[in-house]
C-alpha cells in the first residue's frame, strides 16, 4: 500500500511517503550537509573592485567571487538584515545601501560590516552613487550627502519635494536622481534639484545611465527615453522592446543593454532599435548590471550570469549563490525532483549533482509535485505539466481547468487529483488529458493541501480539512478541533492523519472525525511538510526538522549541521531524507543518524526573538503573519510597500513572551511587492511578500 502527501506554501509541495526499514548503524557524527545545488538568487546589485565581484542578494546577504563568478562565498558579517538593495565601491570601501537599515560600510572586501548612519532621517536606502569624495544615498525620502566617507550624513533635497530615490546617475558635476515622480538634476553636488520630465509619459525611473550627452532612463512600464540636453526633453526609444518595465541600463561603447522584466535587450543606435539577447539565459527578469574589462555580469532574480561578447551570449555564475526557494521535492525511482521558483531540477545521483529540467515549463514556479507510474505531473501558477521522459520535456494538460494556480497535487492509481487557488480541487482519470471539478460540499475554493490514502482524500485549507470518500464527488467537514487551523501539508500513515498548520501539528486517528493537537517538543509552529518512513514522521517547520518516533507524541529537533532552518519540503530516498530550504538549497542527511541520535532543545517558550515567513505567500488577498517574543516586549508590525510607505500598522502594544499570530488583509491594495516589519525592543527584522490578485 502507498500513500502520498501532498503541502502547500508559497511554494507548495507533494511528498510521495516510501515506507521501509532501516537496519541501525550509530554514526560518528550525525549532520547535516548542502547538495551541490541547485543554485540561484534574487540579485539586486552588482559592484566590481580589482579581481573582486561583490554580488548583493535581496533577501540573501552580500557574496564575493575572486574568480571572475565562477564561485561565490558570502560576505554579510555585521550587516543588520539581508535586504540589500544597492552596493558602490570607492578605492578599498564597499558601501551597503540596506532597504530599511540605512547604509554599511567594509573597509576588508565585505569581511565585516559596520553601520554609518549619522545624520539619516530615512534609512530606506535605495540607491547608491559616488564622485570623488561625494557618496549620494537615495532613499524613500530625498537624497543624502557624506563627504567623510560615510561618517557623517546631510539631506540634499531642496527641490525634490517627497520624491523616492529610486536610481543615480553622474556625469561630471551633473547629477541625476531617478524617482517615482521622475527625474531630477542637480549641479551643485545635491545642494539644489530641478525636475526635468519633459517627454516623459511615466514618472516611475527604475535606471538611468549617461554615455557623453546621452541620458538613458528606464522606467516601470514606459520603456526607456533618451535625453540629448541635459534632460530638458525626453524621447521615448523602444522600437522592439517587447518588455517596458526597465529594471537596469547599461552602457559598453555603442551597445546599451535594458535590463527588464522579460529578457535583455541590445541597442546599437542610441536605443532607436532594440533587439532581445537571452541566448544562455535561464531567468529573464534583469535587476543589475557590472563590468570588469571585456566582462559583462548580469544580476538576475536566479543569479549572476557573465556574457563576454556584449550580452550576445551568457554563461551561468551561480556556483555558491546558494539562496534558491526549494518549493517541492519527489522521488521517483532513483530520480530525485526539485521544484523550484524558477523551474525544475534533477538528480540522478542522490544529490550529489542537479540538472535543469525546464524544456516547456514555460518559466514556471514549481508549487508541487507528484509520480504516477512512468509520468511526473508538476502544479505551477500556469496549470499542470505533464512528462513521460523523466523531466527533459513538459506538456501543458490544462483542458478543463478554471482556474490553473496549482497549489497541491495528489495521485491515486488512475486518478489525478488537483488543488487550486480559485477553483478547488479537480480531477482527471486520463492523465491530465481533461480535468473536471470535483467540488460538491466544498465550502472553498482555494486548496492549499492534498493527501490520499486508498479510497479517502483529504484537502487542507485555511479553516481546517474536507474529507472525500468518493474520489472527491462529495466533501464532508472534517473540521471538529480544526476551525481557523490553516493546513497547509498533510501527511498519511496507516491509520493516522497528520495535519500540518501555522500554529503546529494536529493528529486523527478516526479518519478524520476529532483531531488533537501534537506539539510535545516543538520550537516552531509553523509546518510546511511531512516525510514518513515507517515509524519516523519528520516534520519541516520554519525552525527546522523535528522527528517523532511516538506518533507524534513528542518531537525532537534534528537540525546538526542544518544551517538554512526554514524548511519547505521533505522527502526521503532510500537511506536519506533530503529537506529543501527557504533561501538555502536541499540539504541531505542519512536517516540513521536522526533515528539513533536525536537532539533538540524541548523547551516550548522561545529562545529569541524571530518573524516569521507569511503564509500562504504569494496570497490574495489575506495571509498569516507569525512572530515570536522570548521575553515582554514593545511591539510594532508595520506593512510596507515597494517605495517605502507605510501601508498598515498591524500591531503596535506590549506583548508578553510567546508566540503569536497576525492576519493581513490586502484587498484594498494593489497587486505586487509588500514588505512587513517587526520592531520588538531592540530587535528589527524585515520580510518581503508578495500579493497576487
């Protein structure tokens, strides 16, 4: 008998359960330890000193390379979060524009870090730029100025009114500020700006660059314009630019490269004509450029990628990038199967080595996964894709789907079941061929989990479970002890269901009649997926990986060597258990050494203090925000938008030691990037989420 389980996250994931045995052998030394890959990254900046190339990772930290990108080691000592936004490089100092932290500086190639923040009013540091001994900060709320180095900030915005400093350009004693309100110049080192919009048809400057008297600017939407006088006037310049959201701008001689959010295009004539280069490419979403010599590096939201013949052709440098989203894992044989943000990967090898398997993929987030015989069905935000050849090719099978955001799937001999935002949950009999909806009983339409067991399925959602014991024709509740619980991964074994919530793991042994909750022994409550192999039930959390081996009586941390402890996916191969991390690749450690030797601090009070990813993310149009206070302490959870503004204030009161819990509700805002805030005491840490409408 088999049973397969199915979670939903962000990246939501499908486990198929293997039971076996294991023979006990104490280990030496019992850990953890990283894959080789797959790597990536969200690359916000790029700066290049001498031999170094220092790569700056939205939400990952700053990483260093001495050999030209091939390899990557992280450099993020002292820095106060790892929402790097903008880096600039002036002899041996490497400045750091955080998003909500102010600005970093390193004197020992990103070794260290210290904070120089004097004289800031607005630590929202969205570019950097630097002429002579000036360094001009642009932040949410005008321009800053430092002549020492850092040391010592002064505001230099008279005339910029409330604009946000979204990029900075130089040319001599000219200065160009980017904003959401357009562009500005200045003379006068800062002293003084004018606005120069003339032309323009949108005001959001993502980019500019200047080459003699050319002024490019790249804007969210409107696509580039050139500027010929010092930007009194502006010309759009986008024939065969297919993409108009200019994330980047870069000038080498005659070739100027846009960076945008659908590939890379090259222009040999000022920008008049534009044509696409992504030939290498795995990720088209272009957030920086840097040069070094005859080196193009390109950041992308998948990494670094290096061209050497002017963008025409690109090569990947992402080795030790290693801040990937692992979404779904699944075995399948002795195929491994690793979902991904930006596609799917394989390894033939126990992990040892991934491959890309994107052929037809279309781009697509991996949400989930499942085998059914010879195919392997993969959910995405574009419907269900088919393979027959073990990954290296896709099909599209979304006949009959009305809504294709796959959150979770599960399969059952000849029957594919799927969960979705928006639709429910559907099921095909001929191999995704045709999909109909199986939603009689259900109270909801967005699915977050799947599990099957022989002739009972079970959909988790955000106030509890349904329960079908006709192939999904028919839903009953199952919601007794469950309300307002939010399942996002369930798990099958024998008699037992587990459900897996925000606020820990409940348990039925009555098919799903009563459930109790089962959290002897749990740091974190937050649970994103299970892996059983006979007796043993693993559990990810966004703590870590915690075993039970009493039915979930008790649990203990299992974490030894486990350096990236936000867990999104399980799944056991053979001897091995492999955990996909959240910003930190899969990791690999033999069951054994868990089952014999287990450790873990089974304190239930927190140990420090620590915000949570939300729930689900993307969401649309609410999602749970968890937060953990080991001592009484001030409170504030802030949301934030994109440029900087205060959109809502959740919490904002003195809270006792413990955990807790916030919902946020965004249909009153616009589809895209948020960010949320906590400060407790003197503990400050920031999250991005996205909402998706």
């Amino acid at each position: 008998m088999k049973h397969f389980i199915v979670r939903c996250n962000k990246g939501i994931k499908l486990l198929r359960v293997i039971i076996i045995s294991l023979l006990i052998v104490p280990p030496v030394f019992a850990q953890w330890t990283k894959t080789n890959g797959p790597y990536g990254g969200y690359i916000s900046s790029l700066a290049i000193s001498g031999d170094n190339i220092f790569a700056g990772a939205a939400g990952g930290g700053v990483f260093l390379s001495t050999d030209n990108g091939s390899n990557w080691n992280e450099v993020s000592n002292g820095l106060s979060t790892d929402d790097l936004m903008s880096l600039a490089i002036n002899g041996d100092n490497i400045f750091a524009g955080i998003w909500s932290d102010g600005v970093f500086l390193s004197t020992d190639n990103g070794s260290s870090w210290n904070e120089i923040n004097n004289g800031f009013t607005d630590k929202y540091i969205y570019a950097l730029a630097i002429s002579g001994n000036n360094i001009f900060a642009g932040t949410g709320n005008g321009v800053f100025v430092s002549t020492d180095n850092g040391s010592n900030w002064n505001e230099s915005s008279n005339g910029l009114g409330k604009s946000t400093i979204l990029s900075l350009a130089i040319s001599g004693d000219n200065i160009f500020a980017g904003t959401d309100n357009g562009v500005f110049y200045s003379t006068d080192n800062g002293s003084s700006w004018n606005e120069v919009n003339n032309g323009l048809t949108t005001t959001n400057i993502y980019s500019l660059a200047i080459s003699g008297n050319n002024i490019f600017a790249g804007t969210f939407g409107g696509g580039v314009f050139l500027s010929t006088d010092n930007g009194s006037s502006w010309l759009a310049v986008n024939n065969g630019l297919t993409n108009k959201v200019i994330h980047s701008l870069e000038i080498i001689g005659n070739n100027l490269l846009a960076g945008t959010e659908g590939g890379l295009f090259h222009s040999i004539d000022n920008g008049s004509n534009w044509t696409i280069v992504n030939a290498g490419l795995t990720n088209y979403v272009f957030t920086s450029f840097a040069i070094s010599d005859s080196n193009i590096f390109a950041g992308t939201s998948d990494g670094v990628f290096l061209s050497t013949d002017n963008g025409a052709s690109w090569t990947s440098g992402r080795n030790g990038i290693t801040k990937e989203n692992i979404l779904s894992l699944e075995i399948s044989g002795n195929n491994i199967f690793a979902g991904t943000w930006d596609g799917a990967f394989l390894s033939t090898d126990n992990g040892v080595s991934w491959t890309e398997i994107n052929n037809g993929l279309a781009e697509s987030s991996i949400l989930s996964l499942a085998p059914s015989v010879d195919n392997i069905f993969a959910g995405t935000p574009d419907g269900v894709f088919i393979s027959t050849d073990n990954g290296l090719s896709w099909t599209a099978v979304n006949n009959g789907l009305t809504s294709t955001y796959i959150s979770s799937l599960a399969v059952s001999g000849n029957n594919i079941f799927a969960g979705t935002f928006g639709g429910g949950v559907f099921l095909s009999t001929d191999n995704g061929s045709s999909w109909s909806a199986v939603n009689n009983g259900l109270t909801t339409t967005n699915i977050y989990s799947l599990a099957v067991s022989e002739n009972n399925l079970f959909a988790g959602y955000y106030d509890g479970v349904f329960i079908s014991t006709d192939n999904g024709l028919s839903w009953t509740s199952g919601n007794n002890d469950l309300a307002g619980t939010n399942i996002q991964s369930l798990a099958i074994s024998g008699d037992n269901i587990f459900a897996g919530a925000l606020g820990g793991i409940f348990l039925s042994t009555d098919n799903g009649t009563s459930w109790s909750a089962v959290n002897n022994g749990l740091t974190n409550y937050v649970i994103t997926s299970f892996a059983i192999s006979g007796g043993n039930i693993f559990v990810g959390t966004g703590g870590g990986v915690f075993l039970s081996t009493d039915n979930g009586a008790s649990w203990e941390a299992v974490n030894n060597g486990l350096t990236s402890t936000y867990i999104l996916s399980l799944a056991i191969n053979g001897s091995n258990i492999f955990a996909g991390a959240r910003l930190g690749g899969i990791w690999k450690r033999p069951l054994s050494e868990m089952i014999t030797s287990v450790e873990g601090d089974l304190t239930k009070i927190p140990l420090q203090f620590n915000l949570c990813q939300n729930y689900p993310n993307p969401f649309n149009p609410s999602t749970l925000i968890r937060y953990e206070l080991p001592r009484q302490s001030l409170v504030t959870l802030k949301i934030y938008d994109i440029l900087g503004r205060e959109v809502a204030i959740l919490v904002n009161e003195q809270k006792p030691a413990g955990r807790y819990e916030t919902r946020f509700d965004g249909k009153s805002l616009s589809s895209g990037v948020y960010f949320y805030r906590i400060k407790a005491g003197d503990f400050v840490q920031t999250k991005k989420m996205v909402l998706a409408k």
